[in-house]
C-alpha cells in the first residue's frame, strides 16, 4: 500500500511540474527599452502622452496586454525609464 501510494505521488508530482512547465512556456515574453514604443500604439492618442510620460505608456500598455493574455514576462533592458505614475 505505501508502495502505491509513493507511485501514485511521483506521477502526480511529475505531472504538476509537467503542467508548470508547459503553463510556463505559453506565456509571452516582451523586451522593451527606453526608447520603445507602446503595444501596437496603444494610448499614444491620449492627450497626457507626452515625451515626459511616454515610457510610463509603454510599460503600461506591456503591462495591460500581458494581463490580457494571462501572464508572461516583461523584460526592461538597461537604461533609465521616468515613470511619473504608479503602474
């Protein structure tokens, strides 16, 4: 019976880590610099967009699609980015 219930434990753990794993690798991944611009040119219409708050767009309008897709990752290369609101 223990025998049993390790094997059933090892399947169901390899599964999970299965499941993880292919959950994982379906999500997009977005690298974006300082001088990107937005998603598809999302919001550059709005009358805030400016060069003060263009980066701050940016990483909004990543940020807004990837939760629209269920998750991924957002990679910042280096440099500066001015983020004048909270995201």
């Amino acid at each position: 019976m223990k025998k049993m219930i390790s094997i059933l434990a090892g399947i169901f753990t390899l599964l999970a880590v299965f499941a993880a794993y292919t959950s994982a690798a379906s999500k997009p991944t977005f690298s974006i610099t300082p001088s990107s611009s937005t998603y598809k040119n999302v919001m550059t219409n709005y009358s805030t967009y400016n060069k003060y708050t263009k980066q701050y767009y940016v990483l909004r309008s990543y940020l807004e699609e990837l939760e629209k897709r269920g998750g991924g990752t957002l990679i910042l290369n280096s440099g500066t980015y001015t983020i004048p609101n909270t995201l």
